[in-house]
C-alpha cells in the first residue's frame, strides 16, 4: 500500500541529521520531516525531566503531521522515553538499535560508549549491553564538548583532535575494539575519534541502524513505503549559520526549504 504519510525524526539540533541523512540515502523515495529544537539545545547538559518534556513537546508538535512512525534521533531524548508507541504509531530510539550491533560485533567484549553528560548519566547503554551479555565489559565516558563543535562545524579539526584525544585515550588502556557514538552529533567528528580511539576500532553510529530498522518495519508492513520522497525540516531558532549547516550537512544537491518551528 502506498501512503503519503512521512517519518517523523527530531533531535536538539544537527546532531540527528546524521540520523535522516542515513535514512534519506538507504530510503530515498520515503517522505520525511525532521525537527531540529535549535532554541534549547544542548539537551544533554539539562536534566532527565526538562529533557523529557522537551523531547514529548518535539513530539506532539511532529503529531500534527500525522506521522507513521516517530525516531528519537538523539540519545539524551532517548534515555528518557520509554514508549515504544506513540499517538499509536511506532516510536524508534537511538539506544536500542546500536546495542544490539555493537554486541554482535565486538570480539573482546569490551565496548566503549561515548555521550552527553545526560546519556552517560543515565546508565542505559550499560544496562542494555549486559542484558544482552552480562559478561560485557562497558566503559563510558561523556564528552560535554563535542556537541559546541559539532554544531561550530569543527568536524575535522586540530583543536577537536586533541579534544577526542583527551576524552577517548584513557577509555582505550582496556581492549575495546567496539566505541559506541552514543550522541548523534558524534558522526560529525567521526575522523578526530577514530584517529583518538585506534584505527582498528569499530565506530558504531546510530544512522545505518535505524535505516536497518525502519527497512524491517516497511516489511512488515508496519509504515507503508512512500514515493514522492518530500523532505520539511524545521528548525526551533534559525540563524544563518543554522541554516547552512543543516544545508551542507544534507547535501546541496537535495531540494528543501528551512522552515521555523514554534514549539
Ligand atoms: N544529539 C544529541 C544526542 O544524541 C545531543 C545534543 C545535545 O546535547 O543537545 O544526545
């Protein structure tokens, strides 16, 4: 059945266009629209119950777009949402869906995840790891600077290299060979923390899961496929720079406008 309804993603800000573009290039004829809350972002300095509210108040403002499915395309909004249903339709997070690859690829069960201060905070990446394997050995480290660079657009860069540097290197005196990007600003600096946590490190980033994911659900016939691949992102606060980046993060070759969001 062919259906005009879009998938609703939304995060704080740019960070989750990491997340579209990897659904947008695997799905490129699926209606989407994306909400980046630019005017409250960082999400992931705040507390779970401002995150919490803010992340609901994302949400019911994508509802009136009657969505067929909902993805929490940031990790801070996504420890704090339980719900695997929204207004009845299904509702995806960042967190579930990385856990599970990152569990079938390590080797020496050793895995890192790197986050906000509000993901690392909450422990769910650990809880989740050693449900799927208890023996799992889970080091986590914050890294409250990242997000500011990745939205300066300081993706490949000395002074974030030496950042990663400082972050990743104590985390990588134990054998992990699998890091989790446990924001999805992260894939932004993917160069700086590869060069930080070793060559032969897996990265695993949240975009090419949930393209696997939101594949599953077309399947069975749980979101209808869509044809006309329209895209509407919206942005709580536009600034210039605001703009341009999510532009350039898109691609410039791809054909939508910026619009503003009142939340
Ligand atoms: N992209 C958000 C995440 O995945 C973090 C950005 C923020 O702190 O607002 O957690």
């Amino acid at each position: 059945m062919i259906n005009d309804k879009p998938i609703a993603v939304f995060d704080s800000g740019v960070g989750g266009l990491t997340v579209l573009k990897s659904l947008k290039d695997r799905l490129p004829k699926q209606n989407f629209i994306y909400l980046g809350d630019s005017a409250r972002l960082p999400y992931g300095s705040k507390t779970p119950q401002t995150i919490r509210k803010y992340a609901v108040q994302c949400l019911s403002f994508l509802s009136q777009f009657e969505p067929q499915a909902y993805i929490v395309a940031c990790n801070s909004a996504s420890t704090q949402i339980a719900e695997s249903e929204w207004l009845g339709k299904p509702l995806l997070t960042v967190i579930e869906p990385v856990v599970k690859v990152a569990s079938q690829v390590t080797k020496t069960h050793h895995i890192g995840v790197i986050g906000t201060r509000a993901t690392i905070n909450s422990k769910l990446f650990s809880k989740l790891l050693k449900v799927l394997n208890p023996d799992e050995h889970v080091f986590e480290q914050s890294c409250p600077l990242f997000v500011p660079l990745a939205e300066e657009g300081w993706v490949d860069d000395p002074i974030t290299n030496l950042i990663a540097y400082r972050y990743i290197s104590p985390m990588m005196q134990n054998p992990i060979d699998t890091l989790i990007l446990g924001c999805t600003h992260y894939p932004l600096l993917k160069s700086s923390i590869q060069k930080a946590s070793g060559a032969g490190v897996n990265l695993i980033e949240a975009g090419p899961t949930l393209a696997n994911e939101i594949e599953h659900l077309i399947l069975n016939q749980k979101i209808d496929p869509t044809q006309d691949g329209s895209l509407r992102i919206f942005l709580s606060d536009r600034t210039s720079q605001s703009d341009f980046w999510t532009k350039s993060l898109m691609g410039l070759d791809l054909d939508f406008e910026i619009e503003s969001a009142d939340l």
